[in-house]
C-alpha cells in the first residue's frame, strides 16, 4: 500500500509528522528546531488528533458545491421542521381588527330602536374590517338619530373607508356633544382625520347668517365661526345669506391647513320705486279702454240719429242736407247727433291720454327694473405677502 505524509504543526509550533499506510496510522513528534524522523508506536491520542486534521483538510479541500449541500435532516428534526411552518403562517395571517373608535362599543340607554340595532350592525362590520358596510349601517343610523355615540363610530368607518371629509364632519360633532370622559379620544381621531383634509372657518356678519359651501349649509359653530371640512386643494363657494342680503367668496385650501373666510353683508341699496309703474300703468289701461267704450257709444249714436232722420227721394237725408229745415224729425235728428260726437269726441280723447299715460309708464319701469337693488356684500380676505400683511376688500356697490 502506498504511504502518504501530511504535515502540520502543534500549538507549541513543532512538527507533526503523519505517516499513512495501510490499517495503521503513525505519528511522530518532532521537537522545535529537529529534523523530522519517521516513527511508529505513537500514543493513541495523537491518531486521533491526526485522524481529526486530516478530515479538516480533506474537508477545505472539497468542492465548493459539496460544501454547501446541508447535511440530512434527523429523524426527529423533520417532525419539527412541518410543525415551525405552520405556527409561522398562523402568526402571518391578519388578525380581525378591533374597534378603535373613540367611543364605547356598547350603545347607551338613549340610543335606542332601529339606529340602535344599526350602530351595533356597524361596528360588527368594523370589527370584521368591512370599513365601507359599517360606514353605511352607521350613516343609516346617524339619518335615524343625531347621537354622539354613532357620531364618533361613524367618523371612525370614514376614516377606515377613506372617506377622511365625511370622518372630520362625523368626529367634530362627536367631539362637541360626547361627555367629558369621551372627548379627549374624538379630539385625538378628530386631528388624525384634520391632517388629511382642509378646514375652514367661516364667519359671516351677522353670526345669525346662514352659511353655505358648495351649496350645503353648514351646522357646526366652534367658539365664534362656524367649521366646515372640504377636500384640500380644490376651489370651493363659502357664501353666506341673511335677510335677502349675500356675500361670497372662492376659496382654494391647503391639505392639513385651516383657511379663515370673514364674510361682511350690509344693508340693501333700495333702487327705483316699482309702485309709479302700475298706478301709471293701471290709469293708461282704464282710459284706453274708457276711451273705446265712449267711442263706440258716439258711433252707436250717429248710426240711430241717421236712421231716424227723414230722407230724401234720392235717400240722402234730409235734416243733413238741408241745415235749415225745421222740422220736427230733424230736431231730433241734430240732438242726438251732438249727443254721438260727444261720446266721440270724449273717446278719442280717452284714448289719447291713456296711450299716453301707458307709454310713459312702460318706460318708467324700462329705467326703474334696469336698476334693480343689489347687496352691498363687502368680503374682507387676509392677505399675505413677503413684505407684510393686511386685508384685501372686494365688494358689489
């Protein structure tokens, strides 16, 4: 058999000297400093401190790819292996979340009836993750009762469904009206829900004004302006309106900000009296039609007086052509004549003077509707600059 010699060197730095051959392995020491001798008979505990190197080297020198492959599993290690997985997929599968509203789970005694069964639907709903079917059983039962309870639950579906406008509207009215237990946690979802849309405040003179955004009124009144959350950096109408009286103004908010609208309405500016319009006209219209009447009597009566007027051989009547015939008939026949021009006469003039007056007070109301009132609505906006501040005035007058 052939012998093959490794070296390699103690932790005293002397020189071993492997020698393998056959069944048997030999070692022998060699002293720092001596030249390596061959030797057989070494102890047992150096064969195998020998054998234990040579598998180290034989080991550095395998192939990369052997060194890598991992070693087979035990027995009992592969019972193990199956039983780890699967508690890791348990702990990886999403928990059912629970509700984290700033109000009780559990209705009051004054939330009762349908929205009572509706707010318990709802946060079922919430605690099973269905944000958007609890959002909707709630606002069912906000449309039933304006209860503070379903308030904060309702802001805190929104807020889960995405609906952060509708959740600050919901969670504001919560934090107004919930006791004083409750309101610290719908003021703390209330800023959660504030940091993702604009708010703003209005405040119209007079307070008593009714204030609308985008055409629907606004209800809630923080300290001395009413409050309204809209999506942030889109333009919106803030108007306000009392007593036939409005002022306006667009307003383009920032995400997260809060953007002040001062809306300042004045008394009327009366314009042209509406009432010289209809007397006048009303007087045209009789004596046009007074006019007519008394017209018509006169033709009515010229056409009598001729037919009972005597006539002539050729027709032609007689107290007509002859001025100077006195006879009884043509006495008549000039009474009643009179009479006819007359009722013509007055007609004609009737109707003269109402066309007038009809005329004159179409165009009287052309001039008077022309200037119809208007509202002197005065809105004062904070303007800022780099070079200072103030506020910017825009009016109607």
């Amino acid at each position: 058999m052939s012998t093959g010699r490794i070296w390699f060197f103690d932790r005293d730095c002397a020189g071993i000297e492997t020698v393998k051959g056959g069944l048997m392995n030999t070692h022998q020491h060699i002293p720092r400093g001596s030249a390596p001798v061959a030797h057989r008979g070494a102890s047992r505990s150096r064969s195998v401190l020998g054998g234990a190197v040579l598998l180290a080297l034989v080991a550095a020198t395998a192939p990369v790819g052997a060194q890598t492959k991992p070693p087979p599993a035990a027995s009992g290690g592969a019972k193990a292996a199956p039983a780890a997985s699967a508690s890791g997929a348990a702990s990886a599968s999403p928990a059912s979340p629970s509700f984290d509203g700033p109000v009780p789970t559990e209705p009051r005694a004054d939330l009762d009836g349908a929205a009572r069964s509706l707010f318990q639907e709802g946060i079922a709903a919430y605690e099973k993750g269905d944000y958007a079917r609890a959002y909707a059983q709630l606002l069912a039962a906000w449309s039933i009762k304006k209860h503070w309870q379903v308030a904060g639950a309702l802001g805190a579906a929104a807020l889960g469904a995405g609906k952060p406008v509708e959740a600050a509207r919901a969670l504001l009215v919560c934090s107004q009206a919930a006791p004083a237990d409750e309101k610290e946690k719908a003021v703390t979802l209330l800023r959660q829900a504030e940091a993702k849309v604009a708010r703003l405040e209005i405040q119209p003179d007079p307070m008593s004004a009714e204030v609308k955004v985008d055409g629907e009124t606004v209800n809630e009144k923080v300290g001395s302006a009413w409050v309204a959350y809209v999506e942030p950096g889109v333009s919106h109408r803030v108007e306000a309106t009392f007593g036939g009286k409005m002022a306006w103004q667009p307003v383009t908010p920032e995400k997260g900000k809060t953007e002040q609208v001062i809306l300042l309405l004045q008394a009327t500016v009366e314009g042209p009296s509406k009432v010289p319009v209809f007397v006048l006209g009303g007087v045209g219209v009789a004596g046009l039609i007074a006019g007519g009447v008394m017209l018509g009597v006169g033709i009515g009566l010229r056409n009598q007086a001729a037919e009972e007027s005597p006539k002539q051989t050729d027709g032609s009547l007689r107290c007509y052509s002859d001025p100077g015939a006195t006879l009884p008939e043509c006495d008549a026949y000039r009474a009643k004549l009179r009479e006819a021009n007359l009722f013509g006469q007055t007609g004609i003039g009737f109707l003269v003077g109402g066309g007038l007056v009809t005329a004159g007070a179409s165009a009287y109301a052309a001039w008077a509707f022309t200037r119809s009132p208007k509202a002197t609505a005065i809105q004062l906006v904070p303007a800022v600059g780099p070079a200072g501040g103030g506020l910017l005035v825009i009016g109607r007058f």
